[in-house]
C-alpha cells in the first residue's frame, strides 16, 4: 500500500489541480509496491499514467520565480526515426528507451533503469535531438538547464540552485537536459579554476550519486577535455557523436526533404559538398531549399538548388572557423 505520506499528497495534488505532481507521486506509489513485491499492482498503475498523460498531454511545472529562464520545459514530437546517427548510437538509444519502459521489471530484480547519459561530440550532431527523441518516445517532458545562467546568474548560489533542481528531477519525472556542462563539469585541478567551481562541481557529483528518481538526466558537451574525470563513471552510458558519413548525409537530406525531394537528385555532388556539415547545418540547409521552392512556386527540391543552400552553409561554417 502507498504510504501515508504519498496518500496525503496524492490528495492535495488533485485538489490543487496539479496534474503532473499527482502523475508524479502515482508513479512513486508504483515504485514503492514494486520493491514489495507488488509487481501486477505496479504495472497498472503506470499504464493508468502512462495513460492519462497520452490524452491529456503533460502540464508544464510551475517553477519558482527565482528559477524562470534556468528551466526551459518543453514537450517534444521528434520521434527517433527523424535522428540519424550511426547504428551503434541508435543501438544504445534504443536500451535506454526499453530499459526504461521495462524498469518496473528490472526493479524487481533490485536493479535501475539507465537514467544519467553523457553526451560528447561536435556541435550540431544531434546531441540535443536525442534529448528531446528520449522525451518524446518516454512520453516525458525535456526540461533544458540552461548551465550558463546557473553558472554567471547565481554564482554565489550555484550549489543552492543545483539542489533546487534536483529536487525537481527527484519529484518532477521527466527527460533533464543539461547543456553545456562543462561549465560546471570543468576539471577540478585546472590552474584557472575558482573555489566556487571546484564547490560547486563537488556538488554536481553528490546530487548525481545520490539521485534515485526515475528520471532521465542527459548531460551534452562539446568539450570532453574540459570534464572532471570524476564524472564520467557517474554516468550509466557515455556517449560519443560524430559528423555524419556519407550513407548518414544522404539518409538525413531524404528525412527532411520528404515529399520535396526531386526523384533524379545527383546524390554524389550532394554527398562530396555536405561533407563538411554537421547534422544541423544541413537540415537546415535543406529547410532553406523548401522554403525557397515553395516561393518559386517548384514544390521540389533539385540538385542546384540545394547545391546552392549546401554552399551557402558552408560558406557561413568556413567563416566560423577563421
């Protein structure tokens, strides 16, 4: 049975209309009965969750004033068939999603799901996306920290926010995007590192081992020199992205095209001029391509005109990199 405490806040919750701390504490409930043994009873109600999530959509949390702008919440539609990455990442993925759909399984069992992924890799490779695929396909919210705030914002308090936040994770099921972690992900021993940091990186570890919630907390970088390597067995999966390979380029070119893309492209001038493009820069030189075949009034996308879009990115990417 739910304990007094859960029965309590499962009360006030309705009565406050907040929907998503009610789904919250029943999926608590379903914990406690599944560490009783209480499998069957576990696994309806998460499917009456999982349920009334489906038809109602996800409520947005009300955060504390001093916390608006270092949470940004969203409620993805990016199904993980729109993320092209290499078969060993989609592999990986793939576990975490089934891990975490079947962890009432594997608790009893007195193991957890993978709930802290790292990602590492270039800008614009799809880190991100995945964050949001894991939101979507969990049917969960993705709540973006926005790491630089929380770092130049509260300086003297970052340690107090970060607690804040877990607390969120803890109570709040949902997909946690910390983005740019580096930031305060940074080696400890670094010769221009503050106190502050090396407190507040202390921090970060404690909160994170400590953690127990059924929450997916995703952590991206650009730069995994920079991360305490501390870190890194704190984390269930570490991932690492790429630059798209040639079958990935022309995968990812079709899947946003769509019903835009000409029937006789010239796929090795396309491939040979993306290759110096990230996921992002060509998706959205693609997008530039529809847009401007829909105000040409073609309503298909041929080789010269994304030629010209691909160059064009290019052209702004070469400029980045001077």
């Amino acid at each position: 049975m739910a304990t007094a405490e859960q029965l309590k806040s499962l009360i006030q919750s309705h009565l406050s209309d907040d929907a998503e701390r009610f789904y919250s504490i029943a999926l608590q409930v379903a914990a406690h009965e599944a560490r009783q043994g209480h499998i069957a009873l576990a696994h309806d109600i998460r499917n009456i969750v999982d349920t009334a999530r489906k038809t109602k959509g996800a409520i947005v949390i009300r955060f504390p004033k001093d916390m608006l702008g270092l949470v940004l919440s969203e409620k993805p539609n990016i199904a993980r068939s729109a993320l092209v990455i290499s078969k060993t990442l989609e592999e990986r993925i793939e576990r975490i999603i089934h891990e975490y759909q079947q962890q009432h399984k594997l608790k009893s069992h007195g193991l957890s799901h993978r709930r802290k992924v790292l990602l590492i890799g270039p800008p614009g490779t799809g880190k991100t996306m995945t964050a949001k695929v894991l939101a979507y396909e969990l049917h969960l919210q993705l709540h973006t920290i926005q790491v630089d705030r929380l770092v130049t914002k509260f300086m003297g308090e970052t340690s107090s926010k970060l607690r804040q936040i877990f607390d969120l994770i803890q109570n709040e099921t949902g997909v946690y995007l910390f983005d740019e972690f580096d930031a305060i992900g940074g080696e400890r021993s670094l010769e221009n590192d503050v106190g502050e940091m090396r407190r507040v990186l202390n921090s970060f570890l404690q909160f994170i081992e400590q953690n127990a919630s059924d929450s997916i907390i995703v952590a991206a970088t650009n730069s995994p020199k920079l991360l305490d390597k501390a870190l890194f067995r704190r984390f269930d999966d570490v991932m690492y992205y790429e630059q798209p390979n040639d079958d990935e380029r022309k995968r990812l070119v079709a899947n946003v095209l769509g019903t835009y893309l000409h029937p006789r492209l010239v796929w090795k001038k396309i491939i040979s001029e993306s290759r110096d493009l990230s996921h992002a820069e060509i998706d959205q030189a693609c997008r530039d391509s529809i847009k401007n075949a829909i105000l040409t009034e073609q309503y298909k996308v041929d080789t010269t005109a994304l030629l010209n879009a691909l160059k064009e990115r290019l052209g702004a990417h070469n400029g980045l990199r001077r």
